[in-house]
C-alpha cells in the first residue's frame, strides 16, 4: 500500500502559499501515519477539520484501484452528510486526477451513488451508503470499507461493515474508521475499550491544531464557542463522555444568574410549538451576550394565545400575569417597548399548533399583514446535539465571562438547566420545550457547529 500511495498520492508535507491556500498537495504527518499504519481496522479519531475526509477520500480511491473491481463502501451517516462532505471531496480529487494523469477518468452515478474510476487497466468502484438503516447496508461481498463519523453511528453498521469486507479477490481487505468523538458508545469500546483486544485495530488521536492548511479564523471560531469539555473532543480528539449526566453541564447558578440593569436594547424570544406546554423566553442581546429577561410556559394553548401574550397584557392567567410584571413593566422603564423578532421552532414553517384553516405557526406570527413579528428561522432546526453546544459554550466559554446569562425571575428555566439529563431525558419531557425555546435562538445567532473551508483551500492536489 505505501508503494502505491508514493505513485498515486504526494506523500510529502503539503506546500501552503503566503495567501494560505495549498499550492502543492501531499499528507501531514498524522496522515501519513495513519495511512501506514498495518492494521484491518484503521481508526483515526480526530477534532473538527482535521482532514479526515480529504486522507480518507485518498485511502478509498486508492483501494478501490488496487483491488480492482472490488468494490470499497464509504458510509456516511446519512446521503445528505456524504453530498456535503465526502462526494464533493472525491469529485475534487478525481477531476484533478483525470486533468493530468493519463489513461484516467471516472464517472459519478448520482442515482446510483456510485463511482466508477478507470485508471490504464485497473477498474474502482466507490459505493455510497447511508448509516441511517443499517439492515440497508447488507449486501455481496466488498474489499474494503470507510466508516465517516462512526462515533455518530449505530454499532450495527460497524458489524455490517466488519462482515462484508472479505472479498476474496481483493488484494488489500481494510476498515477505516474516520470521526470525531461525540460518547462513550460502541466507538470507545473497540478503540480504547474493553473491546479493543477483539479486533486488529491502529488508533491514533489527531488534533485539529494539526491541519496547517486551516485559516486561524477556523481555530479562533472553534476556541470561542467551545467549553473545556467540548473542546476535548471536538478540537483535541479525545473520547469524553458527553452523552451522560448534566445536558448543559456549563451552567452554574453562581456564574450565569444575574440581575442586569436594562440597557434598552431590542427584545427578542425564542419559542417553541407545543400545546401543552407553549413555551417561549424573552431576551436581549449586545455583541455576543444574551441575557435571558423572562420565560412563558402556557399550558393548553396555541400560537395565536402565545403571541397574545407577547404583545399584550391582556390575560389572566398566571403566565400572563408574569409577563406583566417580569417584561410590560420592565419596559417601561426605557419607553413603551414589545417583543418585535422571534426565533422560533423551525417546524412552524409548515404546521400549524390547533390552529383553523390549516394556517401555519408563522403565518400566525407574521399577521395577515406582516408586520406582528419577524420571524427568523432557517428551513429545518439545528441539530439537538448543536443547540446543546452552542448554549453550553456560551454559558462557560473557555475564555472570558458567560455570554449568556439569566435573569433570577426565570425560575423553570434555571431549574430545568440544573435538572435535565441524557438519562432522563424522556422523562423530563416537559422541560425540553423551555429548554428548546432557549436553545433555537442560541443557535442561530451563535453557532458554534464547525465553520465550512473551502475544498481548493485544503486539496493542493
């Protein structure tokens, strides 16, 4: 494989311009250790942006020409996450191939989500699959298979995989495994685990620090948002259980309850669909700071009631009679100010919470003339696991104060930062619509998922 890879692929470092970008390609050091490394199962366990995919998308390619015609299966978590991440990595790298090396070409089956590649007389064949169903997965024999984020996925792929890498025609049987670690599940257990004896396994840790070809605007991005605990996973590529205990385990009453003078700034909410509870919390920002000013929790209600009582005072009940106290009067003091933009469940887009006519949560929220509320979304909600992150790294960032702090008066959600956990987290369901109200504007307006660099930045081919 070495010898085939010093033909194929640059094994030198990568030469990178004074405008950063990579002017002539090659493997990292990490890279080139993993490649070499001898074992079945090749595990790199690495932070964001490390470079597993473009060295993975190398690995596959390679095996996929030298055991030509067996075909080697790349898995992704979902066709979604392979057309964003590893389809446009493999175009990039075989439209470089087949610009300057003879007797190359290759051809992407969309339909299929298959790619052939010839190279003189030698045939590859890179299969896509998704871990979403991993009975999908079974299948003729392969001669090797890339498992993308395998920390994310069910250990039913993994055993998949390990049963259909036995073709025996091929020359180089093998098992890549490529992700950051996200918990202690079946990953840990063959890597560092109990498991790990079972199975012919190279582990190695990469951190992020280590792809000299990101910007430092990717680092500063990542450090900022990023508690000490997220980092030790998602930047230095260590195992941490961040699937147990405490969901947001960077709050502290002490560090992130406050009482802040108003600053007049705009007031915006968060708020999420529900009937029994509504749930929204009221906020406002400067810079990177949100502070949390009121929660509204309703039961037995819809969006028409909710949206009542952000504008108006004119209820009864006790969330009402919070609102009143905890925000009417609270902006009198600055001038007759309201609610004007919210960041809601994305999910309003298209239903409607008992609403008649079939009318949509964000109709009702816009008015029939559009001008009750902006409502700012994108088309589908972050993932849960990405508004965790975001709140947690603005509530214990690894540098400098909180970023987000809460008024004493929002007792639930104070209550149910401290309470919610994984283990509960079915139970503590009611909890989650506060939390979730939280958690969409946090995370539109600070994400902290890691920033997209450009493929021509990274490649050098």
């Amino acid at each position: 494989m070495t010898r085939q890879a010093s033909k194929f692929w640059r094994r030198e470092d990568p030469v990178i311009g004074e405008d950063g970008l990579v002017t002539k390609g090659g493997m990292f050091p990490h890279q080139r250790k993993w490649w070499d490394m001898p074992n079945f199962i090749k595990a790199m366990v690495a932070g964001y942006g490390a470079g597993k995919t473009l060295i993975g998308s190398k690995r596959a390619i390679n095996l996929a020409l030298l055991n030509n015609g067996q075909p080697h299966f790349w898995v992704s978590p979902s066709y979604k996450v392979a057309k964003r991440t590893v389809v446009p990595t493999l175009i990039e790298l075989l439209d470089g191939k087949k610009a300057w090396r003879p007797g190359f070409n290759y051809r992407y089956n969309k339909s299929d989500n298959e790619f052939k590649i010839v190279d003189g007389n030698r045939r590859g064949i890179i299969w896509l699959g998704s871990g979403e169903e991993p009975d999908s997965l079974k299948g003729p024999n392969i001669g090797s298979a890339t498992i993308d984020e395998p920390f994310i996925q069910d250990e039913a792929v993994f055993l998949q995989m390990l049963a259909r890498v036995r073709a025996p025609r091929a020359v180089h049987r093998e098992i890549g495994l490529l992700g950051t670690p996200e918990q202690l599940n079946w990953g840990y257990e063959i890597c560092e685990g109990e498991e790990s004896a079972r199975y012919d396994i190279g582990v190695m840790h990469v951190s992020t620090l280590e792809n000299l070809a990101l910007p430092q605007q990717y680092f500063d991005t990542l450090l900022t948002g990023y508690t000490q605990k997220m980092q030790e996973a998602y930047l230095k590529g260590h195992f941490i259980n961040l699937s147990k205990g405490a969901i947001y385990y960077g709050f502290s009453k002490d560090r992130n309850v406050v009482r802040l003078e108003d600053p007049g700034h705009e007031l915006l909410a968060g708020m999420d669909f529900n009937v029994d509870p509504m749930a929204a919390m009221v906020f406002w920002r400067n810079g990177p700071h949100m502070h949390i000013v009121s929660e509204i929790e309703i039961e037995n209600a819809d969006t028409e009631y909710m949206c009542n009582v952000l504008e108006t005072d004119n209820t009864s009940n006790e969330s009402g009679e919070y609102l009143r106290g905890q925000i009417k009067n609270f902006l009198t003091d600055k001038g007759a100010r309201r609610v004007h933009t919210i960041y809601p469940d994305a999910s309003g887009r298209a239903r409607a919470t008992n609403a008649p006519g079939g009318v949509s949560d964000f109709t009702i929220m816009r008015g029939p003339q559009n001008d009750r509320f902006e409502v700012i979304s994108k088309s589908s909600n972050p993932k849960i696991r990405d508004r965790e992150n975001s709140v947690n790294g603005k509530l214990n960032p690894v540098k400098g104060a909180p970023t987000l702090t809460i008024d004493p008066a929002c007792k639930k959600l104070i209550k149910y930062m401290l309470s919610y956990t994984h283990e509960l987290r079915l139970k503590q369901k009611q909890m989650s619509h506060l939390l979730d109200a939280t958690g969409y504007p946090t995370a539109y307006l600070y994400p902290v998922t890691k920033p997209m660099v450009q493929a021509r930045a990274i490649l050098g081919l």
